[in-house]
C-alpha cells in the first residue's frame, strides 16, 4: 500500500500525496473523519482516486502512528 503514498519536496511542501495526484493524505483523511464514505470521496471531491487509495491514505494514517512514542506524565492522565 505504501506505493500508493508519495512524498516529494516540491508538491505540497512535502506533505504526504496519493502517488500521481496532488490530493494530500490529510486532506482524505479529514473527509474519513467527517464520516464521508469512501465512494463519496471519490465521486465527490476526488475522482482521481481509488478505494484503494483512500483505503492506503488511512493505512499510512495508522503507521505513522504506530511508529510514534507517547510520553505521557501521570498529571496528563489525570485530566
């Protein structure tokens, strides 16, 4: 899936993009969290893209995630 997903330093400021277009990762991710169905992204706002695409969009979502470390104090925990 990581195929799907470019990043280049002279598109978007070097945002991630849906490889071929200039659609960035984020902005398909806002339209997911809004509850918009993938289908709809696409005949929507983005007909360039796939489910595939959309579906390499949340994946690239959940690995950046996965390779973060959260620090968190027991203040923080309390709140």
């Amino acid at each position: 899936m990581h195929e799907r997903i470019t990043i280049q330093p002279d598109v978007h400021f070097g945002k991630p993009c849906v490889a071929g277009t200039r659609i960035p990762v984020q902005a398909v991710l806002e339209l997911v969290r809004d509850g918009v169905a993938f289908e709809q992204i696409i005949r929507d706002y983005y007909p360039d893209l796939t489910v595939e695409d959309v579906r390499a969009c949340v994946q690239f979502a959940i690995d950046v995630l996965a390779l973060e470390d959260f620090h968190v104090t027991a203040s923080e925990c309390d709140s």
